[in-house]
C-alpha cells in the first residue's frame, strides 16, 4: 500500500521540537483545580510540551462518566494562560471541532472509536476546511489498515498538512499483559506506506497499567516514533476515567528521565559498513527461508491432493496440535521465544489451508 499524503514536517509546526514530542495530562477533565494542577506540575519540568484532556468521552454503555464537557474547554484556556502549554483534546464530531475552535485549543485528535466511522471523519474533515491547526489520528480499535489510512486522507484531503498518526494499540481476542495489543507491525507497515508521516505512541491505553509504560515508550522511540501521549494526573486513584493507567507528574518525569534516544540515522562510516555486512547475511538467509517455505508448500499441495482423492478433511486438529507443541519446543531449544514460534505456524498453516482448499474446490 503507498499513501500520498501532503505532511509539513514537525518543526514547522513547532520550532521548539526535540524528540519525543511529549503529550501530557489526564485522561479526562474533571475539574478546574485538577487540570491546573496536573498541567502546572508538567509545566514546570516539561515547559515544551502539550497538554491533553478528554472533554468529551466516548462510553460503551450510558451512565458513565462521558467527560464534563464544554465547560472544561474554558479549564482548558486556563491552563494555556497560566502555564503557557499548548492545549490538544478529542473529537468525535463538527460541533465538538468548531467548539475546540472557539475557545483556542491548539491540537485535536480523532480517537479510535471515531477512526472506525469514515461517516463521522468526513464530517469533522469538512469543518476543518481552511484551518489551520495539527490534526493527530489514531489507529481504529481493531487492526485494519485501510481504516487507519483512509481516515488520514480524509483528514489530509481538506487540507490539513500538519498530520500525525496515533498509535494506541489495537483490541483482539488475546492482548496478552497489555490492555491493547501493540501490533507493532500495523504501525510500521502505514509508516512503510507514508515515511514523512509523524507517529506519536500512546502507551497509556496499549500499556493499561503505569507499570509497563516505560517499555511500550522505549519501544515506540526504538521504533523511531516522534513521540509519546502518556495520561499524567495529579492524583490517578481518585480519576473518574481510566485510573488504573494513568501516572502522576512525578512518575512521569521518571519515565521520561529514564528513555534512551537513539537516531535513526548512521553518521559513521564504519558503522554503516558493518551494518550492510550483516544485512548482506540476512538478506541471504531470506531467501533461503522463501526457498524452503516454497518447497513446504508444494508437499502441502501434494498432501491435498491425497486428501482430496481419500476423502480426507482438510483440518485435522489432533496432528496440528501436536505439530505447534513440537515446534514450540524445538524453537525454544534454539532460542526462539514461543510466541515467535507460535504466530509464525499459524501464518504458515494458513497458507496450507487455502493451499489444500483450492485443490479440493477444483473437484
């Protein structure tokens, strides 16, 4: 896939941008002391950063907290007076973009409930038709790329040049420790597609908990991401909205203080000559492992074919199971993690499934 967007680069749109450009604050706002609070406790320490807060929440069921808002943009302007931050919240309508508009917020983002709905970007694209303000997207709540590219151009294709993609994690059956899956292959194929698009990771919604936020962060900056939106509140026990992973200024700072910025570009000529070598060996081994895959997959046509004549059904449970658990194991042998291992058998007994089931379809 290749996407042909128009991006101004970061430090057009502020001159002050050191990696990682930081966003900071609560998940939501909820009062005028908790927000000045937070923000000037950020302030003092991160005087270049962004403050952020959900003035609308978008809620599964009715009667929960769905953010304070429109009053909480005036606690917004409160917060850019007296702490001089930039300001960004979420929208999920026109209304809520032209209100944004009105009361000066900075920086707007389209959250992943919204990203699902190109009916619903459209509308927000065409509200923001000659503005001129950063736009950030994040990523649709389960893994489809298309979804996550298309609301881009909608976005793009009204104008707005400074354009960013969020990467928050996304929701399947198996999200392991996180409370959603990274899938940090999704995020780097729509990098692949657009390399001038800027990304900013959230680990606060993919982490779930402030435990293993400094992870998903090191690991967004060592995936060359320009930068990190992390829930900071003043006091998190007492949020009305995702307490359990939000942080406090303090651990904040602490998770920031504790980040390696490495660059993703090589100066030293020696370095780059080495590292060429070893992807001269890799790029051997590759297509030594598409051989092999290749060979395997003419014995799964041959192993079709056999069904197909004998009557056989395709799946056989018993023999696959078995077949993972000994893979499992001997990768382990040989340093291969199981999840590794795992992930990559499923992908290849995919690929025999539809194999052996085009050869039973031409009977």
């Amino acid at each position: 896939m290749k996407l042909d967007l128009n991006i101004t680069p970061v430090l057009q749109w502020f001159p002050d941008y050191h990696k990682p450009l930081l966003i900071a604050g609560p998940c939501s706002a909820e009062s005028e002391g908790q927000m000045l609070d937070t923000a000037k406790q950020i302030a003092a320490q991160l005087p270049n950063s962004i403050f952020r807060a959900g003035i609308w929440k978008p809620r599964t069921r009715p009667n929960t907290f769905e953010g304070i808002g429109s009053i909480g943009l005036k606690w917004m302007q409160q917060v850019k007076q007296q702490t001089g931050l930039r300001t960004a919240t979420e929208v999920a309508t026109a209304s809520h973009v032209e209100e944004c508009l009105n009361h000066g917020i900075d920086i707007l983002w389209i959250g992943a409930r919204t990203t699902v709905n190109p009916f619903s970007v459209q509308e927000i694209a065409e509200v923001l038709r000659g503005v001129d303000i950063p736009v950030f997207v994040k990523n649709p709540i389960y893994p489809d790329l298309q979804l996550w590219a298309g609301a881009l151009e909608r976005i793009n294709n009204a104008g707005i040049t400074k354009l960013a993609a969020i990467h928050r994690g996304f929701h399947s059956f198996d999200n392991g420790p996180f409370r959603n899956s990274p899938n940090w292959q999704l995020a780097v194929d729509l990098k692949a597609a657009c390399p001038q698009l800027p990304f900013i990771c959230d680990p606060s919604h993919i982490a779930g908990t402030p435990e293993l936020i400094p992870f998903i962060a090191q690991k967004a900056l060592d995936m060359d991401m320009e930068g990190l939106m992390i829930e900071t509140h003043c006091n998190p026990a007492v949020a009305l909205s995702d307490a359990k992973q939000q942080v406090t200024p303090v651990q904040l700072f602490e998770i920031l203080n504790n980040l390696h910025i490495r660059s993703a570009l090589v100066n030293n000529t020696e370095i780059q000559s080495k590292l060429d070598e070893l992807r001269c060996i890799i790029n051997k081994l590759d297509k030594d492992l598409l051989e092999l895959l290749a060979k395997r997959m003419t014995v799964s046509e041959k192993i079709g074919e056999y069904k197909r004549d004998n009557s056989i059904t395709i799946l056989q449970v018993s023999h696959w199971k078995t077949l993972v658990e000994s893979c499992v194991a001997n990768g382990k042998q040989i340093g291969l993690s199981p999840e590794f291992v795992k992930e990559l058998y499923h992908l290849i007994h995919d690929e025999s499934i539809r194999i052996q089931t085009e050869i039973m379809n031409k009977n």
